[in-house]
C-alpha cells in the first residue's frame, strides 16, 4: 500500500507528514490558498497511501479529521471563501468550552426569562467569535468576517458538541489494522452510533428545562379542540433550542441532538389530565408512549442489532476471529456505557480478548453476552 517505503521508515515520514500538513493547513487559513509545490507535497502523501494511513494513528481525533478533510477538498476541487470561513466556524465550535457560557449565564436570570438570557449567551458568543476573526487586516482570515451568519454558528455548534469528545474514544481502536473492512461501512457505523448517542430516554430534564419546554410548548403548540390532540408545529429555531437544553443541564449529556427529539413537530393525544399552564410536563409520558417515536428511542437496541447484521454480512460464519470480536464489541460497549442501559459499565469489554486463553471465564465472555442480549433488544423494540 505504502509505494516506495519500507515499514519503519513510515514513522519518520509520518512526522515529516504532519509537519507539511500543519504548515499547509496554516498558510490556507491565513491567505485562502497554498503554493503549488506545496499541494504536490500532498498529493504525493495521499497517492503513497500516508494520507489514509494517518486515520489508523491512536492520537487521530475529529479535529484532526476536519483539517485533512478541508485539505483533501481544496486540492482536489479548490475552496470557496464561505467554505473556508465555515471551516473556521467549525474549529472555534470545537475549540470554545461550551461550558464557561453555561457558567456565566444559567444562573444569572430566572429560568422563565429564558429568551433574554439566551440572548445574551448569543451575544457573548458573537463577541468571541468575531475576535477570532480579529487578526492582522492583511491577512485572508481578517476578511472572512463578512462571511460569518451567526445562526450558522450554532448550527455548527449544535452538530458537533461532543462528537470530538465521541470519535476521539472510538479512534483508539487499532483492531481495523488487522481485518478487512470497506471503508463506506465504517462509515455508517459511525453516523449510527452517533445517532444512537442521542437518546431521549436517557435525558435528564431538571425543573429549568421543564420550564423552557413548558414555554415552548404554551408558544409554538396548541390544543386541537376536534381531535382532542395537542399539536407542536415545526420551530424555526429547533436546533437553537436544543442547543440552550443542552446549556441547561445539570448532568452530563454527550450529544445536543438528544434535546432535539422533544422539540420535533408531533401531534399527541390529550390525556384528561392535561394542564394548560404546564404542557409538556404533562405530556411527557404521552411523547415517549407515542408512535411518532423516532429511531433514537432504544437507540442501543436498534444499533445493536443493526451492528449485528452488519457483521454477518461482512464476517459471517459462527467461529470469528479475535481480532473482528474486539472491533464490534468496541462500538457496542462504548454506547452501552454513554447510553447507560439495563447493563453493567464495560458489560461488553473487549479487553476480555487481550488475556492468554486459558485465562478467560466462559461467563464473561463480551462476544456471547452481546448474542445473547439481541433477543432482548428486539423484545424491548416490540
């Protein structure tokens, strides 16, 4: 695969890798393009097959990802100045602690007050921002600030808080070194298991997000006196208002896009209950019971079973390799401690593979207790 190098001279040329690809990367950034020889230099790094070798390094992150992608773009089909600027929205999204704002303004008003204190928590956000953009007048970052559309920012922000902190576990995986798997496959996997973080079963919602979706509700929804339903239209700002759930919360949720799910338009029955003032908190069992469920509901379950089938496609057969079990059972373990489900911490550890043979307990085998818990995954689904 590596064309004109031996094994260990990639080590040093893989510095020499990320040495080009940094100096590269800046000079787009600062002046919206690169030299000639320097886009040769990486062209010649992606047809000796480094480029994609870079994907199998531990310390390989989503933030790394996004600056060899914005690079493999511009070389092959150039770059706009808005893609460029959207490029350095992306990176201050990943790079801002999303948390400092959340420690200065939560608490500063109370909760019903909510669209004065996002208000600001967008304006301090919009302050940073432009001072990001805030270099020297000559240089091309400068200039991109006519660029900047501030609901863009968080809609950036909003898909990708806490993927880096997501992928980053998921790339320690060495396994893929060693079986054979189509890259478009890996692929889905990870838009799944993404997907499947966002559970709403698993989110916290404390009294100030039930205040802030009581107001959404009471604003966006209303009572269908024919069908006897309660009806939430499509919001204009959904994506925002997930964004300040997520600002909201008390414990820790991994992904914006679990919030998203309570603010989707649906139409629910009104049980006798219903208390105007207070909608959605009557209303939330009603939501989970509902058949507008989205496929986020028993997320574990579903991508447990869908990892599965997958597996049989790609390594079929019932005796499977070590090597194919640790890179399954990586995935299926990691959602199952972040969504929390009906199983232990580490239940489905692929560690388990790394101990000599005659050290292993049938019992604790992660490979048998994954089988096994698909008939349960599909029961819960029913």
């Amino acid at each position: 695969m590596f064309v004109n190098f031996s094994m260990n001279q990639i080590p040093k040329i893989l510095d020499q890798l990320f040495f080009d690809v940094t100096e590269s990367y800046n000079e787009l950034l600062l002046t919206g393009t690169i030299s000639g020889k320097q886009k040769e230099t990486l062209l010649e790094y992606q047809n000796n097959g480094l480029w994609y070798f870079v994907n199998k390094i531990n310390n390989h992150s989503f933030r790394k990802f996004q600056i060899f992608h914005i690079l493999d773009k511009y070389i092959h089909h150039g770059l706009t100045d808005q893609e460029i600027c959207d490029h350095h929205i992306k990176m201050f999204a990943l790079n801002i602690n999303i948390y400092d704002y959340r420690k200065k303004y939560i608490y500063k008003y109370d909760s019903n007050n909510y669209k004065e204190v996002l208000a600001e928590f967008k304006s301090r956000l919009n302050v940073d921002l432009l001072t990001y953009f805030e270099v020297d007048p000559e240089k091309y970052i400068f200039k991109l600030r006519k660029y900047i559309n501030f609901e863009k920012v968080l809609d950036i922000m909003y898909q990708l808080i806490g993927l880096d902190k997501i992928d980053l576990k998921l790339n320690k995986l060495n396994e893929t070194e060693n079986i054979k798997f189509p890259l478009k496959d890996f692929i889905k996997i990870i838009h799944k298991f993404r997907e499947a973080t966002a559970d709403p079963y698993k989110a916290p919602i404390n009294d100030k997000q039930l205040d802030f979706l009581n107001n959404i509700y009471k604003t966006y929804g209303h009572r269908d006196e024919n069908s006897n339903e309660y009806v939430l239209h499509d919001l204009f700002n959904e994506k925002e208002s997930a964004l300040w759930l997520f600002l909201l919360a008390e414990k820790s949720v991994v992904n914006t896009k679990t919030y998203g799910y309570f603010l989707q338009p649906r139409r629910i029955k009104i049980p006798e209950t219903f208390n105007k003032h207070h909608p959605f908190s009557t209303l939330e069992n009603q939501i989970k019971k509902s058949s507008l469920v989205n496929n986020n509901s028993g997320s574990f379950d579903r991508f447990s079973i869908f990892l599965w089938e997958l597996k049989n496609k790609l390594h079929p057969g019932h005796k499977t390799q070590d090597d194919v079990k640790k890179f399954y059972l990586t995935f299926i373990n990691e959602l199952n401690n972040i969504t929390d489900t009906v199983y232990d911490k580490d239940y489905f550890s692929p560690t388990y593979f790394n101990k000599p043979k005659n050290k292993r307990r049938a019992e604790q085998d992660p490979w048998m207790r994954w089988r096994d818990s698909r008939k349960t995954s599909k029961d819960r689904l029913k």
